[in-house]
C-alpha cells in the first residue's frame, strides 16, 4: 500500500525531481487552466448534438477531439477500431511519452459518445476537462507517460475501453501506474456545487483494491489542495474504468457530488449544468495529472518551497489534543492541514492570526502538517508527535 508519508520521506532521495503533494511549479501550470477554453468546450461538445453510434454527431465529435489534440501540438494520437451493430466506432488515443518511465502509462479517460441528447454533462464536461489538461501539461516534463483517452460507446456498455482492455492493453501486456476516469462531472444549475466525489475501487477482484483506496486518498488530496472543491469517498461503478479494473488495473475517478437528473435525456445541456464547476473539476484533475505522471520542472530542478515559515508557528511539540498555531498578521488566508502516519488526512482547517485547534482523538503517534496558501501553495510543513 501506497502511503503518502513514504513520499515525505523521499523527497529528498530524488534525482531530477520529486513529488510532493503540494508544489508551486504545479500550482503554476494548473493556473494556467482557462474557464474560457473549458466554456468553449463545452459549448462546441453540445453543438454536436446526440451522439450515438452511427450518428454525425458522433463522427463530428470524433474529429474536433482529435483535431483539438493536434492544435495543442500532440503528434501520438492514434485510433482504435472497432464495430458494433454495424457501426465503425473509434477510441481516440493520445500520448504524451514520460521522460523516465515511457513504458508506464497515467491513463485519463472519459467517453464522448452519447444517448438521447447532446449529453453536455454527460459525458461532454469529462471530454472537456481532459482536453484542457492536455492543453496546459502538452510542454511539461513527466517521468510517466501519460494517455489521453476519449471512448466511444460507453453507453452502450463501455464497448470502447472493453475492447482496449482486450485488444491493446492485454495484447501488449501494457504497463498501467493508474486510470483516472472522468465522467459526468457538470454538477447541477443553481445549486451549490462544491464537491466533487473521488471513486476507488470497491469491487472484484479485490487484489487492486488497495492500491486504488490509497491513489484516491491522494487524489482527494490534490483535489483540496488545487481547487476549492471538498471532497468524498465513493464507490466506482458503471462507467469505463470498469473493464480496466476487471483487468486487474488501479483504478480512481471523479464523478459529480450533486447527480443531476437530465443525462440520457434531450435537456442534457449547458444551460442545466455548472460551468463553474467543471472549471474547477479540470484545475483538480491537472494536479492529479501533474501528480500521479510525476511532472518536473526541467529548468528549475528542486522546487524551493516558498520560506515565510518563520513568521508561523505550531506548538506545542509533543502535542497533546491541542495545537496552538500563530500565523502573524496577514491578508492572505492560510489552511493548516494534518496528516496521520498513514498519510490520511485528518483535518483541514482555514488560519487567522491566532489559532487554538483541537485535534480529535488517537493514540500517540506522528503526524504530519502542511500549511498551504489559497493557491495551494506550501508556505510551511513538518512533523508532530502525539502524546496522550
Ligand atoms: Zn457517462
């Protein structure tokens, strides 16, 4: 099981890089995700109309995702064939080669085939978000190769990722680190949608169960840490990462917290969706991307953490149940987050100048903490030791 303390303790045992969960080089390529060009996905997603198999609006589809690709620079993008009832269906496969690892693949997925309507949220919202990761990580450095996926003929059954499953991946016995799915992740109109759930797998078989519960721990993580989205722990089910699983593969996904009513029907449409949110959902998956291919920032080499540490202080140290935190006087808002030993977190709590927070009970142990800004920033981080 993968612990996110483990990678604590790494950090300073890397090369060329490191990974750790809060980073300002990543911060500065997922701001540069654009609500604008999310818009305009959406909004070219839904002018394509139903998209079934056989339709034009499935075709269309097929070649605006793939000349999106190719206007951000990519040059690996492949199809898959296959058919059903008839029909030529087409997986769109995108790769960007890791650095150190290029035989080992980040997957993210999402499908672009429809039912009944435009299917703006479902599944035009993940297309969207995977589009736009894929546009703002196109001329970063990641250690693992990453694959841009948009199937087809998820509704039917998830008959796209089936066949890559059975016709590519196994065939070539490719090495996968994680598929991270994305579908359905507009939220509703006009409600709060602050949430987004973070899905592990849950089902048979149960050998790849852990590793998936420990990739969404983090995921939530990341998610919290790069947008202002809360997050929460479900179950994954009917969707493509499915056959992926089946397979024995490490699975997480992102799905909306608010489940909106309209998907499979004609109102799946912009206007009954949260552009906002899907916004959001694309800056938390660019962490996740960034995170899980390992991106390093080639120029820089080790990021240096931003050092106002010295204007915080958390004590005591050994703690008890209480920590006093004083953040001196300042006009950014600081969130103090604790970790327990096994890399969960256990708190998240916004800062003022003076801080008294009450930890909830465990036994004596470790602990970690980060400090981080609104842009996710870590100002401070260190060690605690419980006593009871
Ligand atoms: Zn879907």
């Amino acid at each position: 099981m993968k612990k996110i303390i483990f990678l604590f303790f790494c950090l300073s045992f890397r090369g060329i890089s490191f990974a750790q969960l809060s980073d300002t080089y990543y911060q500065s390529i997922v701001n540069n995700v654009s609500y604008d060009s999310v818009f305009s996905n959406l909004l070219n997603f839904e002018n394509f109309g139903v998209k079934n198999p056989g339709s034009q609006g499935l075709n269309n589809t097929l070649n605006w995702v793939i000349s999106k690709y190719s206007e951000y620079g990519y040059t690996d993008i492949k199809i898959d064939t296959f058919t059903h009832n008839g029909n030529y269906l087409y997986n769109v496969v995108t790769t960007k080669t890791g650095t150190l690892h290029p035989d080992i693949f980040v997957i993210i997925d999402g499908h672009y085939d429809t039912v009944f309507g435009s299917g703006t949220n479902d599944n035009g919202s993940g297309t969207s978000v995977i589009l736009e990761i894929a546009r703002v990580i196109k001329n970063i450095f990641t250690e693992y190769s990453l694959r841009f996926i948009n199937f087809s003929a998820e509704e039917e059954g998830f008959l796209g990722s089936e066949h890559y499953v059975t016709y590519v991946v196994n065939p070539q016995n490719m090495q996968i680190r994680l598929v991270i799915n994305i579908d359905e992740v507009g939220g509703v109109a006009g409600y709060s949608n602050d949430t987004v759930k973070c899905e592990s797998d849950q089902s048979y078989p149960l050998s790849n169960n852990a590793a998936s519960a420990a990739f969404t721990d983090t995921l939530a993580t990341l998610t919290e840490l790069y947008s202002p989205l809360n997050t929460k722990i479900t179950n994954a089910y009917s969707s493509d990462y499915v056959p992926f699983q089946q397979n024995g593969e490490i699975i997480t996904g992102y799905y909306e917290n608010n489940a909106s009513n309209y998907p499979h029907t004609v109102n799946d449409l912009l206007i009954n969706l949260d552009t906002n949110y899907v916004y959001k959902i694309a800056k938390a998956a660019t962490a996740a991307a960034l995170y899980f291919a390992r991106a390093y920032n080639a120029s820089a080499g080790n990021q240096v953490i931003q050092d106002v540490s010295d204007k915080i202080n958390v004590s005591p140290n050994p703690f008890q149940d209480k920590l006093f935190i004083k953040a001196g006087s300042n006009n950014k808002d600081y969130f103090f987050s604790l970790y327990n030993e096994t890399g969960q977190m256990v708190m998240k709590k916004e800062l003022y100048s003076n801080n008294l927070i009450n930890v909830p009970p465990a036994k004596s142990s470790f602990y970690f903490y980060l400090i981080t800004d609104n842009y996710g920033g870590v100002i401070k981080k260190g060690k605690l030791f419980r006593v009871q």
